[in-house]
C-alpha cells in the first residue's frame, strides 16, 4: 500500500511539473492549477452569436469577422500602414500602445476620422531587445511593474510573477485616461502579448476596467476559461469563436497562404484577425533587431498581404461581412 501511495505522489508530482513546464516553454503566466488544467483541457466558452448576431442585422450563418491591427503608436510605418488600410477597410479595427513615442499621430488620425474604430492596447511589458518603454504613470507609482532600468519586464511571466494589483490598476486606467485626454475616440481594450488574461485577478480586473470606462473588452476564447459558475462572463467581455493571429514559427513566404486558408475555412460566427503593420525600413530594423517573428519582413508581409486584391477577393468569394469593435459596442450597449 505505502509502495502505490508512493508511487501516486510521484505520478502527481511528475505531472505537475509537466504542466508547470509547458507553461513556462509557451510563455503562458498561469500558477493556478485548476485554471492550467482548463486550460489544457480547453473548458471554453463562446458567445451567444445567434442574438448578437441579429442584432447586428445578420443571422447566425453568417461569418462576421473583425479585423485589428494591434501595436499603433510603435513606429511612424506603423501607424501609415494602419491608417492607409483603416480607411481603405482593409482592417476594421486597431489599437494604439500609449506608452511609444509615435501616439500624437494616432490622435491626429482620429481626430480626422473619427468615424474609424479604435482602441487601448494596454501595455505592460517591453519585449524588444533595445527598443524599450515603461508606463505612462511615474517610475515611482508603479516600481511592481518596472525592471532596474525602469522598464516594464520583458516578458509575461515576470510581470505576473512581481506586479502589484494596485499598481496594475493604476496604470492601465492611465493608459485609457491619457488616450482619451488625447481625444482618441476608444471603442474598446485589448491586452498586448496577452499579458493581462492569465492571472484571473488581473484578468477580472481587466474586464472591470472596461465596464468602468463604458469599453468592450476582448477576450480570446482561450482565455474564456476564466469562466465558470462563479464567475459568469459579463456582456461587455467579447469572446471571438474563432481567434487567429500568425504564430511565431511561420515563414514569411508562408504567410500568405496562412492567411487564405483561414478565410477559405472561416466558420459561421464571430471571428477575429489580430495583424501586425509596419515597413521593413532602417527605423523598424533597429527597433526588431533583426527578429523574424513581429519583426520588420513580417510585419510588411502583412500589410501586403490584407491589402492584396486576392485577399480581399477572398473575402468576398467567401461572403465574409467585416465589422469593427464600435458596430459591437452599439448594440450591446444599445448606443
């Protein structure tokens, strides 16, 4: 008998530290042991698409799909690409970094076309090499979420390892404050690299900070585990049944091909494209440092790619209807 208990403890021991591995090899922040077996197991949920649906005057077999373009405000390629194709509506939606040094042009842009939707990409970590930033508040309100040299931490696990709720709180309200000081017209919030959907602390207070400035709040329906009995998803959180966003690891001269696949076999429901603009110039090389996943090639592949006539005649061969984050936050709060 003590042999069997033995060798269970060893089992369970073993498989915790599999888990606690492939976490940590996938740069996924989660310590909690019944949310990483969600995880694995994939207890997601999905949103109600029949109703929302309707209400955006579609029926439930259409194919509804939101394309953002994430990182605005990183790099002057940047935010050219991504306000060319926001009024082109070759990308229905994006979201602007508030703590880079290019967000007055973002400002500008909406001022102009406040009629484009756009949102926060809430920041709270610096992942390049030399290109590096910290928060909108003073190093001193937030020392949880910054290194030695006063940047936030370059990766998830570190900033979900040392981050203070408080500090997290403060800052991310800061980040929409100065955007909407700046007279960015904000539909909505999204989490760069992801950081904020792993602590479920930090993950709640996300969502609570969307319905406390009147924002939708994205939620890749990976993260959607979050959910349960004892915490019932709120109807500002939105769940995307199908979520896409180039992985690390795709060639460039794949990417194209990645990319029409996912329209050929787009389901019925709502989906979402996260892309990632820029030019491959001298000013994007020196912040990517030569890195391929994100870097300068792939981000102008993929300005290229969304805005190629085969695209977007895939788009319509397939009856994909595009909408943004404002065309969702009207109808769920019945603007």
């Amino acid at each position: 008998m003590k042999r069997i208990l033995s060798l269970l403890m060893i089992s369970v021991t073993l498989l915790c530290v599999v888990i606690i591995s492939y976490f940590h090899y996938n740069q996924l922040p989660i310590y909690n042991l019944d949310l990483a077996l969600k995880f694995i197991k994939n207890s997601t949920q999905k949103e109600d698409f029949k109703s929302l649906a309707e209400k955006l005057g579609y029926s439930e077999y259409d194919k509804l799909l939101v394309i953002h373009a994430d990182d605005l405000g990183l790099e002057e390629s940047v935010n050219s690409t991504s306000f060319e194709s926001l009024k082109k509506n070759t990308v229905s939606s994006a979201s602007v970094i508030m703590t880079t040094d290019n967000i007055d042009e973002v400002a500008n842009f909406s001022d102009l076309n406040p009629y484009l939707d756009l949102g926060v990409h809430l920041t709270v970590t610096s992942e390049w090499k030399i290109h590096k930033w910290g928060g909108v508040l003073n190093d001193k309100d937030i020392p949880s979420l910054l290194n030695d040299n006063n940047h936030f931490y370059w990766n998830k696990r570190k900033f979900t390892k040392f981050s203070n709720l408080v500090e997290v709180r403060n800052e991310l309200q800061a980040q929409i404050d100065l955007a909407v000081s700046m007279g960015i017209n904000v539909s909505h919030i999204d989490s760069h690299e992801g950081a904020l959907f792993f602590d479920p602390d930090i993950f709640k207070m996300y969502l609570n900070l969307a319905k406390k400035n009147d924002l939708l709040a994205f939620v890749p329906i990976q993260a959607s585990v979050h959910f349960d009995e004892n915490f019932l998803k709120p109807d500002h959180a939105i769940i995307f049944d199908q979520f896409f966003m180039a992985e690390a690891g795709i060639k460039p001269d794949e990417m194209e091909k990645y990319y029409l696949n996912i329209i050929d076999d787009l389901k019925p429901g709502l989906s979402q494209i996260i892309v990632h603009f820029g030019l491959h110039n001298d000013k994007m090389k020196d912040i990517t440092q030569g890195k391929i996943d994100y870097g300068s090639l792939w981000r102008e592949i993929d300005y290229n790619v969304m805005n190629s006539e085969k695209f977007i005649k895939s788009l319509e061969e397939n009856d994909i209807k595009l909408i943004n984050y404002s065309d969702l936050k009207n109808v769920i709060f019945q603007l």
